[in-house]
C-alpha cells in the first residue's frame, strides 16, 4: 500500500476537533431541552415550569374534586412510582397530599387535615390554626381572623401566590430597629412555585421579601 495515499485520507487535526465541538455542541443542546422539559431546577425539588406544574395541579385538584382547591406546594417525588407530590388546601381548610407519575397520572391521595365546620383547625400546642386555608402561628402574638385576608393581600402585592403560613412577631429587647419593625412573616408559594417569606409592619406596609 501506498504510504503516501495513506497520508492524503488522514483527517487533519483541524477538522477533528471541528467535529468533536460539533458534537459537544449537538449534545449540550439536547442537555439543555431535557432539563427544560422536566420543568425542575437542578439546585431544587420545587416544580417550576409553569405549564407542567397547571398539568399537575389541575390533576390533583380532580382526585380531590375540588377546582378551588389551592395548591401549596408542587414538588419532585421518590417515594415509589410517584415521580411528582401536589400539596393541597381545600375551600373547608383540609389539607391534601397528592401524588403523581411522571405523566401526571394520580398515584395516591392522602388526607393531612382533620379540619372544622368553622374552617379552622387548632394544633395540640393551641398556638397554631388554619383560617380560609392558611395556617397561622399564635405562637408569639394572636392574630384576630379578621385580620388575615389583610395581612395576606398586603403581602401578595409584593409576592403573587398562595399565602400558606402567617406569623406574628414580637420584638426582644435587643433586637435592631429593623428587626422591631416586623410585626408579621408571610409564607408565599410564589406563581413561580418556589417559597417566599415576606415582613411586614403594623401598618402591613411590605418591609422585605425574599427567597426562603
């Protein structure tokens, strides 16, 4: 065989490493709609591509039947064939867990709330209660139920979503100015699907919000 002609069919390096950035690149791409499709963050189990997470609630919100039902949390899930876990609150305040395949088909129903015919549910520790499906933390200080529709538009206006916990707060004596300044903590699952705490003051004039 010709030495020569073996030469001229070598490809040159040039043209390899074209190809394999090519490659690379054809790969990377295909990587990247993946991870699109599964609608997941990488740094999180929270559910937050938008059209997947309608798919999901709305699937959950038919095993409840119950439409109005808000939904909580939307989350990944590992336990058995459930591949996705919807966290439900019903008009009457009982909480629901439901759980999902990777196509959106109900695997189980779980029912996490007792709840009340005054839709209001009081924890063991009598500091805790759910009031028109949010709960909320007496802990500190009450919060009159009259107030809780408030305190809860207050803080959507700067977080849109489902409100899930509100927390009264008192000052300690050496708290900073900015820290007396909180009269209360809002738990938001934000449109977006991740959790947000948001302060506010007495006045539920929006002090600070931020990812939890």
């Amino acid at each position: 065989m010709n030495i020569k002609n073996l030469k001229n069919i070598r490809p040159s390096k040039k043209k390899l490493a074209i190809a394999g950035v090519a490659a690379v690149a054809v790969l990377g791409t295909g990587g990247v709609a993946i991870a699109a499709q599964d609608g997941v963050g990488n740094d999180s189990d929270d559910v937050s591509n938008g059209a997947l997470r309608d798919d999901l609630v709305a699937a959950a919100r038919t095993a409840i039947d119950d439409q109005d039902a808000k939904a909580t949390d939307v989350e990944k899930s590992d336990d058995g064939d459930a591949a996705y876990e919807v966290e439900l609150t019903a008009a009457d305040g009982t909480e629901y867990d439901v759980s999902l395949d990777k196509d959106a088909n109900v695997v189980s129903t779980e029912q996490d709330d007792d709840g009340d015919d005054d839709q209001r549910e009081t924890d063991s520790d009598d500091t805790t209660r759910t009031v028109e499906g949010i709960r909320i933390d007496d802990s500190e200080r009450a919060i009159p139920d009259t107030d809780v529709a408030a305190i809860a538009t207050a803080a959507q206006a700067a977080v849109p979503g489902t409100v899930t916990e509100i927390e009264a707060e008192v000052a300690d004596a050496d708290d900073t100015a900015a820290e007396k300044a909180v009269a209360y903590q809002v738990e938001i699952t934000g449109e977006d699907g991740k959790q947000y705490d948001v302060t506010l003051d007495t006045d539920l004039k929006v002090l600070d919000h931020q990812l939890d």
